[in-house]
C-alpha cells in the first residue's frame, strides 16, 4: 500500500537531472527505485542525475544490452562511503525468478537499486520502494487539461514490446526540452514519513 503520492512536471532533461540529483542526495543503501515510463521519457538521464547525487562515478547509460551496471561510489566525490548504485533493465526479465537469477538479493541491502522496467518483478527483493513514473508530453500539451491523469497512464507497458527498444539509451529524453510529469510513489516503512525534499 502506498504511503504518498507526489508529481512535479520539469522542463528537460537538465532539470529532469536536478530534480534526480536532490533526490539522490537524500537516498541510502537498501533503497529501491522501480522507474516506469515510455521510451524517450527520461528514466536514464533521471538515472543520471541520481547517480550525481548519490556520488558514483560517472558513465550511467542504459543498460539495456547487459541487464544490470554497478556504478561505485567515488571515495573522493560529493558522497564518500556512501552506497553504490546497482542500475537494472528488467525490459527482458519475464519472471521475479529471472531477477533471481541475476542475483539482485546480493547487493539491494548495500546499494541503491535501481530498475528500470521493474514493475511486477522486483517487489519481493525489499518491503519499501519507490515507484517513479516519467512521462513525457506527446502531442499538444498531454500534461494539462485532458491529458494522463495518473501514474501508468500514457506510459509503456513493460510487458508490450516497443518499437525500436534496443539501443534506446541514445534516445532516452536527451535531445528535447518538451515538459516531463514526474509522480513519485512511497510504498513501505522507508517511505512513512513522506516524500523527500525535490526542491
């Protein structure tokens, strides 16, 4: 059951990072992330911005063609000691016993985990999450009136094929300025006493 519910909209992939990277900073080891949204709506590049604010080194793509990326924390960053990021495309997990097979459960106590297409497999790994669903303006301004309503609505569904899938970390919400609606969901007793600091 969730605990909150809160959604900003942001302009781009700068401010998509800033907002990602204020998260970050207030994130620790055993935290799990399960990022939603359609192809291009930014779920790397909010990676991205979380892996500044967690400290890790840099580099954070898609991992779309190796499944899981460890990122470790850099001793002499912003974060020193702080935990590493574990970065997960569940795209192709058609099972929870698949995410075991990638042996999740070894590193989600001592990291923060995040995946990307996770809804439905990766709930059992922790008794808190925090679901985050991107979506992007498509057409004439889908965020306003008439547009999605909700977290799930205008987003892929993880279980439907989509069109041009691999290699899209060089399309992932990169190359625009278009408005990106950011719902964030607290599920769990990590997430009991409310949402963290966005601004």
């Amino acid at each position: 059951m969730s605990e909150w519910t809160r959604t900003v909209t942001v302009d781009g992939p700068g401010r998509t990072q800033a907002l990602a990277e204020r998260l970050g900073e207030q994130l620790r080891a055993g935290d799990l992330l399960v990022l939603t949204g359609e192809l291009g709506a930014g779920k790397t590049t909010f990676t991205q911005g979380l892996g500044r604010g967690l400290g890790v080194r840099a580099g954070i793509i898609s991992p779309t063609f190796v499944l899981v990326r460890r990122h470790p924390n850099v001793p002499d960053g912003p974060r020193p000691g702080g935990p590493d990021l574990v970065h997960v495309d569940a795209y192709r997990l058609g099972s929870t016993a698949e995410v075991d097979d990638i042996d999740l459960e070894d590193t989600v106590d001592t990291a923060v985990t995040v995946v990307e297409w996770g809804t439905g497999k990766v709930e059992h790994l922790t008794g808190s999450r925090l679901e985050i669903a991107l979506e992007r303006a498509v057409g004439a301004d889908p965020l306003g009136p008439g547009g999605p309503s909700g977290p799930g609505e205008g987003t892929a569904d993880p279980d439907v094929p989509a069109e041009g899938r691999n290699g899209d970390e060089e399309r992932d919400g990169d190359e625009d300025d278009e408005p990106r609606r950011i719902t964030l969901t607290g599920i769990g007793p990590r997430w009991a006493g409310g949402p963290p600091r966005l601004d």
